[in-house]
C-alpha cells in the first residue's frame, strides 16, 4: 500500500484518535469512592458584591 493513497491517510487519522482517545480515558481521574464529592448547592450565589455601586 502506497503512503499516498486515501486509505492509508485514513487509517492513520482513525489509529491517532484511538489513540489519543484511549489516553484520555486512561488519564482521567478516578470516581469519587463514596459520594466525598458533593456538588455545591446553587440556592445561593457564589459572590455577592459587598459594595453596590451605582452611578
């Protein structure tokens, strides 16, 4: 098979997103264990401006 030809571009391109794909997955950090990281309640901003200026 030539480097040239449509199809060996093509395999090329899918094994490099494989790859990097597979990267990816792997470097991902794990799950939390046992719900240790609650996401934080919106009821309330996370800011509040302490000084309302208006103009």
């Amino acid at each position: 098979m030539a480097h040239d030809s449509l199809a060996f571009r093509f395999a090329v391109v899918l094994a490099l997103a494989v790859v990097i794909l597979v990267i990816m997955t792997l470097a991902a950090p794990p799950p939390p264990a046992n719900g240790t990281a609650a996401p934080i309640p919106s009821g309330e901003p996370i800011y509040r401006a302490q000084y309302l200026n208006l103009y």
